[in-house]
C-alpha cells in the first residue's frame, strides 16, 4: 500500500510540475490594454495601442455608433451585449474596436481591452477567472479574426462562455469578436454538416449557434470609390501630407486598381507609401 502510494505522489507532483502556473491577479493600473498569454495563463500590458482616431474610420457610420452606444452602455455599468463584427476584409472591423474603446476609455479609465488569440481560447475558462476576480474594472474581451474549421472544437469553449454555461460570461465582461464569416465557419463546411449528419439540420445548428449568442451582428461591406478616396483624404490631412487633390486621386485609384480592391486597408497602405517618400515619420 505505502509503494502504491509513494507511485501517485510522485505522479501527482509531476503534473503539477506540467500544468502552468495560474498567475498572480492582473494589475490593471499597467495599462489600458493586455494581451491574454494562454501558455503561461497571464495578461500582458500593453505600452502602445496600435490603434487610429475613430474620425479616420469612413463608410461604417452605422456600425461605429452601434458599437459606441453599446461600449458606452457598459463602460457605464448597464446591460451591454456580446458583439460580432463580420464581412468584407481590410474594412475597419479590428480598427474599430480598438479606436471604440480608445475613445471611451477617456472618460471611463475603468474600461479595459483585452485581446484573446484564437488558438488560446481553450484556455478561455482561466482567462474568466482572473476577469471576474477584478470586478472593478469593466473588460472588453476581444478575439480578431475568429473563425474555425471542420475538425475545430475551440467553439464548445467559447460557446458556454457566452451564454450556456453555469457561471456564464462574468458581469464586469463583454466580448467583441471580428470575423471574415457571418456564422464562423464557411459555407463548403455547412454545406458539409448537412449532407454527412444523420440530421442535417441539428448538426447544423450546433456550430451555427454559436453566432447566435452575439447580441450584435455588424456587417462590413466594400467600400465606394467615393469612401476610399474619402479615406485617403483624412489620412493625408491628419498626417500633414501635401498633395494636389487631382494628382492625388488619379494615384490613389490607380493604387487600388493594381490591388484589385477597395478598402480602408489598401488606403492606408497607399497613403503610408504616399508619406514614406515624402519623408513623413509615423
């Protein structure tokens, strides 16, 4: 008996060894922002937002004052709902969460970002638990670009969290999520679901929900030439770059063309070339 249980102390000790260290409370007075670090279970500060003006932002007027109300509702301490940001790439869904939160972090510095990765919300659980314990502060919970493939089960986490489970998404958090895909997965693979389940629509269901538990669905569509120009413009004058407008709009749709697409992202890269032979600093 005393060998079998020298055997499971010494198996007991090892994986305490293996498992991560759970961290310390976060220190929220870092910074405005933190990075969650699922492999050693701790929020990072972040010194400098890579974030810009919301006056910059054009063409989602719609989507930026939704989004507004709705952080500033739960900077306040209201009722707020999880929000999904989807559609056209380059369009300004990661840009806005950030210059929301940098706007209203002004008069409410009780409102933090935290940024997620999507490979490390199996770790979601943990995340929750340093987030609850800080009840004080007000946190975004942020997740770029999420999406998952067939064989991907980093849904079931997220999925509780949101709404199913016991303990559910603490008060003190809300979670804003951008992606390509208004269902989070692609169409092939709903498609897919339907024609190998033995029923169809239930198998469906399971993985589709899971955009259901957004309170909020913003949508982001290619912009107009008009609003890409328009987006040039606001970057060039924010930044102090001199241009004649003529010769400026002739480049800038010649920009895009060799880019074959429109957007907030493709103006920015042409305007930070525009500003890198002019000489202009960041």
């Amino acid at each position: 008996m005393k060998k079998i249980e020298s055997y499971l102390a010494r198996i007991a000790n090892s994986l305490e060894r293996l498992s991560p260290n759970p961290g310390s409370d976060p220190d929220f007075s870092r910074s405005e922002a933190f990075v969650w670090s699922g492999d050693s279970r701790r929020l990072e500060p972040v010194q400098d937002v890579n974030r810009i003006d919301i006056s910059l932002l054009v063409g989602i007027d719609r989507a930026r004052d939704t989004l507004l109300e709705n952080t500033s509702n739960f900077a306040q301490g209201y009722h707020a709902n999880n929000a999904l940001l989807w559609g056209a790439r380059g369009m300004g869904k990661s840009s806005l969460v950030k210059s929301v939160h940098g706007s209203i972090f002004n008069d409410y510095p009780c409102l933090k970002l935290v940024e997620i990765h999507r490979d490390d919300l199996s770790t979601i659980g943990s995340l929750l638990w340093h987030l609850r314990c800080s009840s004080a502060h007000r946190i975004i919970l942020y997740c770029d670009d999420l999406s998952f493939s067939h064989d991907d089960s980093h849904y079931k986490s997220l999925k509780a969290v949101l709404d199913g489970g016991v303990e559910g998404r603490p008060a003190n958090v809300v979670f804003y999520a951008t992606s390509n895909r208004r269902h989070l997965m692609p169409r092939d693979m709903i498609e897919n679901e339907r024609s190998t389940a033995i029923n169809p629509s239930e198998a469906v269901d399971e993985k589709v929900s899971l955009s259901d538990r957004f309170g909020l669905w913003l949508g982001f569509h290619p912009c107009s030439q008009n609003d890409y120009l328009e987006m040039v413009l606001r970057y060039c004058k924010r930044y102090g770059v001199e241009f004649d407008e003529e010769w400026l709009q002739s480049q800038a749709i010649e920009w895009q063309q060799t880019r074959g697409a429109r957007s907030g992202r493709v103006a920015w890269q042409f305007f930070v070339d525009l500003a890198g032979k002019q000489g202009i600093s960041p």
